[in-house]
C-alpha cells in the first residue's frame, strides 16, 4: 500500500481508466461482448457519462487429460505409457465494459439480440443514470432493473479487485525512472482510505469487508474542473480540456509566494515557487490568459485541494493506505501528477502505520485474461501517441474463476515486499525490446506445434492462425504502451500466450511430446539409478546436482534448446551434461550445499519442478530418491495444468506410479507418505510464490518443510531469484538463451546454483556474489 510520507498516491487501473471516443463503435461487437450467448447475470453502472456493464458467464473451453493405461495386461513393446484425450470443461469468467453514454442504445440492441436462453429476468444497477436510463433498459432486455446501493458496490468492487488483479493498483511518480510502480496482490489490504473523485468526491475508510463508511467528501471535484474549465476554455469535452491543461503553464495565471515576497518565506519554511493564490494573477485588468493556462491553473487548484484532503483525512483516521481512483483519474498522467505532488507536499513526515489483518470470505480466486482485457488505456498526449492506432473505443476486463484458492507461500521471509519477477520490462528499455523480439520471433514454432498437436482436427490449422493474429496484437499494443497489463515482465508474455492458446482451444500444444519424452526417459531410470550408487557418496552428490542440471536443459520454451531437439531427435541425457560449462559455475554455491548435506537431515523438502522427460525422471527423481535416503520427506510440487512442456501433476501422478513400480525407494516413500505430490495451482512456465494453491500451502505447514527446492529458468531467473524464504533454498537453472547470458555475463549453458540460508539460521554459508540481472 501506499506510504504517504514517502510520496505515494495509488490509482486503480480498471476502475478509473477510461478513453476519449470517437462516436462509432469500431471493435467488432463480438469482440467486446464476448461469450454473451452464455451470459447468466448482468450489473450495469451508468454515471454521468460513462456506463460499466458487468457480465457473468460460463466458457466452455478444451482441456488436455491424461489417463493411466490398465497396466495389468502384458504390454507389448512400444506402447505409450499413457493416454491423452481433449475434454470439454465449464468455467466461470466475469467480463467488464466500459463505454460512453451516447453507446448504450447500441449497446443495448446488440446484447438483446444476442442474447439466448439467459435465466436472469433482473438486471442489477447503480449510478446516478441507472434511474435515467430504467424504462429503456427494461424496454430493450426485457428485465427488471434493481437497484443496488452504489457505496457498497464501489467498496466491494475495490476489496475484490485489489485481491484477485496483480498490478490492478500503481504508484504514479512522474519523474521516477519507472513512472508506475505497480502493486502485486496482497490478502491483508485493509485498512485503507479510499478517495473516489467522480463528479465530486466522496471519502472512505475502509476496515474489512463489510465495515466501510464514508468519512467526508467535498463537491469540489471532477465535475468542478469539466464544468469550470467549460467555461473559461469553451471546451467541451473533458479530456480536451486535459489535453489543454497539459499543455499550460500555470504560474501566468497563479500567484506564487515569490511574486507576493519576491522569494521563498523562509520562517514559515514556503518555497518561492509555491502558488500562494490559485488565479490570483487573472484580475491584472487588461491581460488575456491563454485556454491552457487557465486549463493548467484548475488543475492544480482542484487536485491541490483533494491531495490536502486526502492527508488530512489519513491523518485524522491514523491510515498509511490511500487509494485514489474514479472518473477524474483515469489514467490520465496529468492528474494523477498533480495529485502524487500535492500528496508530497501536504505530508512532511509519515503518520504512523497500522495494519489490521481481514479476513478474506471470496470461496475462489479469479485472475485476468490477457486475452480478453483490452489493457490499460489513455489518449493523454504524455503517453505514446502510437496507441491511437489500437481501436480504444471501449476499455474491457475479463476475469477467470479459478479452480483453486490461491494463497501466499507460508515460507515467504516478507509476503508484503516479495516481487515474483526479476526484471520489469517496463523500465528497461533494452530488455524489453529483446524479449518482444524474442516473443515475436517464437511465434511461427507455436503455431506450427498448436497444429501438430491436433492432427485430427482440419480446423486447427485457422485457430491456430486466429492465435497468431491474437498475440500478434497484444505484443505490437505493448511494445506502444509496455503498462498495458500492469508491470511487463517475461511472465507475463508467457502468461498472455497461454491464455491466447487456451482461448482458440489449444490447451496443450506439447502433450504429445511430453508423453514421447516421458516414455522415453522411463527406459534410463534404472540405469540412471544403478551408475550413481556405483559412487561415492561425494562423487555421487555432485552427479546428482549435475544430472539435475542437464535434465534442465531439456526445455521446449527455450529457442536454442528445442533447435536442438527439433534437428536432433537422438539428442540425450548425455549429450546435455556435456553442454554444461565446467565449475566454477556462473553462480555457484554447491561447496556451502555438499557441506551442509554433511550436517543433519532436513525434515522436508517442497520442490518445484520444471520440465517433463528427462528433466522430472532422470535429472529430479534420482535427486529427490537421494534426499528420500537421507530421511527427508518429500513434496513435488507441479503445474496444475499445462504451460509449455512443463509437467504437470495429473501426469506427474502417473510417472510417479511408474517409477515406484521400478524402485523400491520411491515405491515404500509413496506407501509410508514421505513423498506427496500437490499441484501447485498454477499454469504457467514462471512461479508466483504469493498465488499458491491453499491444498499446497497447508501441507507446507503441516510438514514442517525447511527446504524449498526451485528448478528452472522460468521458476529460479525470470521469477523469484531475489525471492527471500526463511528457510534454506536450493535455486537452480541452466540459461538457455545467449541474449540472457551475456547480459548476466555467463554464455549459452551457463549454471547458475544458488544455496541460500536466511539470516540468523543456525546452518552458516559462505556468501557468494549473486549475479545481478540488469
């Protein structure tokens, strides 16, 4: 949240963005009102000028299944291990619109007759034109408008989005060198002090779920600087009047201390350059005053007023949150400026913080859809012009129920502070142009695998072109306008991608692959197994760390790597350890790791795995048997549903049973609990540690684990490598893109091997240079 002493003014993205129009709806409306033959609820708020539709529905969409072969039959050479079938599955997804007033009748028309089949004879509303606009509502849909109070909707709205949308919240800091500080999503949000500026503003502090209430308000607001600017500029529309006000230079209209003292009033501490009268210059008789001057000159005398409110009301409540957000924000760069400055100016010294720890009653997490939210928008001139040329006609967010509840690591050393992602695109130039480049470049390979993967479906090959066209867009959108989705960062290109491939019905394009691999690699366990209890118990610790690396070099999502097993089908599990640069490695910690194996076992280590094939049967089974051995339980944490050709625990279940069926180790682990598969309720190549499954995280405590084990480029270098626990962890990878290594200052295949042990932890550490990302 947001500390006021230290400058911070926090906006919410979708709740308060919204778009200059022009006055034709140029989306295709089946783009906008998506899914609306299966539409269940509706809610709709109009305000003085904009109407936000709400919609439930369910999406029928494809998932990849796999089911475990009847093995008591002889198997006759050859055959798969396990069968792979598409499945037709219900969820819930929420879809939110936003759009002018001069829309709704053609709104209105579109969705009453694409309507089918809706149970719902009511339509919820709220808003001042709810009332306004009630017979054509209930003339047009055919439904009952009910009234809903528009303060607690506004409350709840806030609580559920600052929970379930990363990055739905952002400091703005103008001249920072990032100007938007986006917030991740955190469960204990309350309390805050909520200042909503529509056409005037309204004040809240809210306490936890159910307790709010409106603390103050002033009607000098939005509405104020539309209305007064209407009549000093002539200008109509609100956000010309911006545009104006952007442009101005204040000081011509506004008197400064230095013009009534001729410098700064140093006894009561007032710089020179502080306005001491809003328009105090404006009464000079004879003088004209240019439209954007004034514009500028408003600005600043309502969003002054509001900040001073703002600090006044967090200090009168003792609240360190404060949230802006309604129709005067708007992303719009200019006001939220002038807002982040009056905030620093009104708060010398930080009041004190509080934090009061709500409960959350929301049964299910929800996520956004990358492929169906049109992003943040704003056609204020100090964005990207470039964006003009993307239809922002409407402002749209699609939010996807998810199967589980998803919650914190109960390891994490600071769940408030952790950041899952090593780089933000947004603020590094360089690396951002790489990887939409990168992005770009990979997008053939997907296509052509999303088509092999269904060879039994002719209309594969157009989904798959649709898909292109798809990611396509929301690359080249944020190249334009990096902020569109909050903080730009490889997770969440990998993450939009998946979402575009499940949205065109291609739930797991490398099924066949992992089930070709898997079936493979089965082959070399036993002798896998045999070659390393042949060594020394030294020699076979650093076969083990080394074998798990090079089972890590098997990874489908890396360039360089599927090239190789493209050309190569024969490419192995040698092949890979020989590609590994020789110690001393680019990070490398494994003498502090042999040295604490010398020390007492752990009591249970939680390991994320990556990839399927070589790298879960050959490179982590053999690791995990050894710490079995050695008295660890231990719990394998997976995907629970397909990104790339990571495993997931639905297959991870069926190897497992296999391998225990060829190893004792594993077989009497399985039978006595000490080895325990949890899906870890993601469906993505990178790992967020703060959105975990609930199942996970209570086994995580219930086992006392005091080893977090991360594998993988995605889990351990694009995410979570500054991620603190407060026990011991294992980070480790092999980097498979050149532009990556160099930039870390390693080459292709360079191992980066971190063993970390929090401060204050009775196991000691040699420290190690950690390698910077940057």
């Amino acid at each position: 949240g947001a500390r006021l002493g230290t400058v911070k003014v926090e906006c919410i993205r979708f709740g308060s963005c919204s778009h200059s129009m022009d006055k034709s709806i140029t989306l295709p409306p089946n783009e906008i009102f998506r899914n609306l033959e299966n539409a269940k609820r509706f809610a709709i708020d109009i305000g003085g000028s904009l109407t936000k539709l709400a919609y439930y529905s369910t999406v029928q969409h494809k998932v990849a299944k796999v089911r475990s072969f009847d093995h008591t039959a002889k198997e006759t050479e050859g055959d798969p291990l396990y069968e792979i079938s598409m499945q037709e599955e219900v969820s819930a997804r929420l879809h939110f619109i936003k759009f002018e007033n001069a829309y709704i009748e053609t709104c209105l028309d579109f969705i009453k007759d694409h309507l089918v089949n809706t149970d719902t004879k009511v339509i919820k509303a709220t808003g001042g034109g709810a009332h306004k606009f009630k017979d054509l509502i209930e003339k047009k849909l055919k439904l009952r408008v009910d009234k809903e109070d528009e303060m607690t909707c506004l409350i709840k709205g806030c609580n559920f989005v600052l929970r379930n949308i990363t990055h739905e919240a952002f400091v703005y800091a103008k001249h920072a060198d990032s100007e938007f500080r986006f917030q991740n999503t955190h469960p204990d949000i309350f309390p805050y002090l909520l200042i909503n500026i529509g056409s005037g503003v309204s004040i809240f502090k809210v306490e936890s779920e159910d307790t709010f209430e409106r603390v103050g308000g002033s009607s000098i607001g939005g509405g104020t600087f539309w209305g007064l600017g209407a009549l000093l500029t002539k200008t109509k529309r609100f956000d010309e009047l911006l545009q104006l006000a952007s442009k101005g230079q204040h000081t011509n209209v506004d008197m400064l201390v230095k013009d009534i003292y001729g410098g700064s009033y140093g006894s009561l501490g007032l710089t020179g350059d502080l306005i001491a009268s809003s328009f105090g210059k404006s009464a000079t008789p004879d003088k004209e005053f240019s439209k954007e001057d004034m514009a500028k000159s408003l600005l600043h005398m309502i969003s002054n007023d509001i900040g001073q409110l703002a600090c006044l009301y967090a200090r009168l409540h003792n609240l360190t949150r404060v949230y802006f957000g309604g129709f005067f924000i708007r992303g719009h760069p200019v006001t939220m400026h002038t807002i982040t400055y009056s905030i620093n100016f009104f708060t010398k010294a930080s009041p004190p913080q509080c934090a009061v720890r709500g409960k959350n009653p929301n049964q299910y997490s929800w996520g956004e859809n990358y492929a169906g939210s049109s992003g943040l928008m704003s056609t204020s001139p100090d964005l990207n012009p470039m964006q003009r040329a993307r239809s922002g006609t409407f402002d749209m967010l699609e939010m996807d129920r998810l199967e589980r509840q998803l919650v914190n690591l109960p390891l994490l050393q600071d769940p408030s502070s952790y950041i899952p992602d090593t780089v933000d695109l947004s603020e590094d130039a360089l690396a951002r142009e790489y990887w939409l480049y990168c992005f770009e470049e990979a997008l053939d390979g997907v296509v052509k695998r999303a088509v092999a993967s269904q060879p039994d479906l002719p209309e594969a090959a157009e989904r798959a072109e649709k898909f292109r066209h798809k990611y396509q867009h929301k690359l080249q959108t944020l190249r334009h306008q990096p902020f569109a989705y909050g903080s730009l960062t490889v997770r969440s290109l990998l993450d939009t991608r998946e979402h575009c491939l499940n949205e065109f019905n291609f739930p797991d394009p490398y099924s066949k692959i992992k089930q070709g691999e898997n079936d493979m690699a089965l082959k070399y366990f036993q002798k896998a197994v045999k070659s390393l209890e042949e060594l020394s118990w030294e020699q076979r610790q650093f076969a083990l760390v080394r074998g798990l690396l090079a089972g890590n070099v098997f990874d489908w999502g890396a360039k360089a790597v599927s090239d190789v097993l493209e050309s190569d089908p024969e490419f192995g599990f040698e092949h890979a350890k020989l590609q590994l640069e020789d110690r001393p490695w680019l990070v490398d910690a494994y003498d502090q790791w042999l040295e604490r194996l010398k020390g007492p076992p752990h009591k249970c280590a939680l390991f994320f795995v990556d990839n399927s094939g070589i790298d879960i049967i050959l490179g982590v089974f053999p690791f995990v048997r050894e710490l079995l051995c050695r008295g660890t339980e231990v719990v394998l944490a997976s995907n629970s549903s397909p990104a790339l050709n990571d495993v997931t625990n639905s297959e991870l279940q069926i190897l497992t049973e296999r391998i225990a069926a060829m190893d004792l180790v594993i077989q009497s682990a399985v039978k006595e609990d000490r080895l325990t598969l949890v899906q870890s309720g993601s469906s993505s190549p990178c790992l967020d540690l703060s959105r975990l499954d609930k199942v996970l995280a209570g086994v995580v405590r219930e086992r006392h684990v005091d080893l977090v084990i991360i594998e993988g480029m995605g889990r351990a270098i694009h995410t979570n490598y500054y991620a603190i626990l407060s026990c011991e962890s294992l980070k480790m990878a092999v980097i498979k893109n050149s532009w990556l290594a160099d930039r870390l200052g390693g080459k292709l295949f360079s191992v980066v091997f971190k063993y970390e042990v929090p401060p204050g932890h009775k196991t000691t550490t040699l420290d190690h240079v950690p390698v910077t990302p940057s």
